[in-house]
C-alpha cells in the first residue's frame, strides 16, 4: 500500500481550503498528510516560477516564441513535479491520452490552481499542436 492511499482525503481537502491559516484540521494531520502539504508548496513556488519566466517571455513580440517556450518550461516542469510525488512513468502511462490532454488544458487555463497533474510529452505536443492549428486558422481568417 502506498503512502497516498493512507492519506485522509477530506483531511487534506480541509487543510487545502484553509491554507495559509493554522486551523484545528491541519493540527490532526498525519505525517505523511503534512509532508504533501508541504510538496504541494514546493510544486506551487516552482509553477509560479515558472509561470513568471513563460511571461516575461510573452512578452517578447515574435510569434511562436512563447509557445516554444511554454512547452520547454512544461516538459521540465512536470517530470519534476511528478518526481516529487513519487510518480512512476508506469503510472503516468496507465492514464487515458484523453484525460493527460485534458489535465493539460486545465493547467493551461487554470494556471497554477493545479499542481502535479499527470502529463506526459505526448499529451503536451498533442496539445501545442491543436492549439497552435487553431491560432493559425484564426489569424489566417482575420487577415485573409
């Protein structure tokens, strides 16, 4: 049995909601409760992070450098994330592509609410891929 299938679920979602305040529910949480509190901490300060250097190079009028940049950022990311939970590339890989998709355009539109989604390569170029046809066909109608 793993670590996490011994974690208080509803525990954990409480101490979530009250992060950042010292409540009675994260005084009762196990060992290993605080220890993925404390992960997720360290995964939120690496997405921000992250998330700062991807807009700062936004920022930067050339078209497709962002997106480039983005995918970069996220293939570091992520593995380091899941590396930090103690993710194996088996579990990962067990995931439906169409759920790893998913997870990554929640990220990508919820920003740094989610952490340690499970993500692999291909779920992100899948995902750059669609979306960078998408931007092209918009801009292609607007001009032509």
């Amino acid at each position: 049995m793993s670590k996490l299938s011994k974690i208080n679920p509803k525990k954990a979602v409480e101490s979530i909601k009250n992060m950042g305040k010292k409540s009675d529910a994260q005084q009762d949480l196990s060992i290993e409760e605080l220890h993925l509190l404390k992960l997720r901490d360290e995964c939120y300060e690496m997405v921000n992070t992250s998330s700062f250097f991807s807009g700062a190079v936004a920022a930067v009028p050339i078209p497709g450098v962002d997106i480039a940049t983005d995918v970069s950022i996220l293939m570091n990311l992520i593995p380091k994330i899941n590396k930090k939970f103690g993710l194996s590339a088996e579990q990962i890989e067990a995931l439906d592509p169409q759920l790893k998709e998913m997870t990554l355009i929640a990220i990508t539109k919820i920003g740094t609410a989610l952490i340690g989604k499970l993500i692999t390569r291909e779920a992100v170029l899948k995902t750059v891929a669609t979306t960078s046809s998408k931007v092209a066909a918009s801009t292609g109608a607007k001009t032509g």
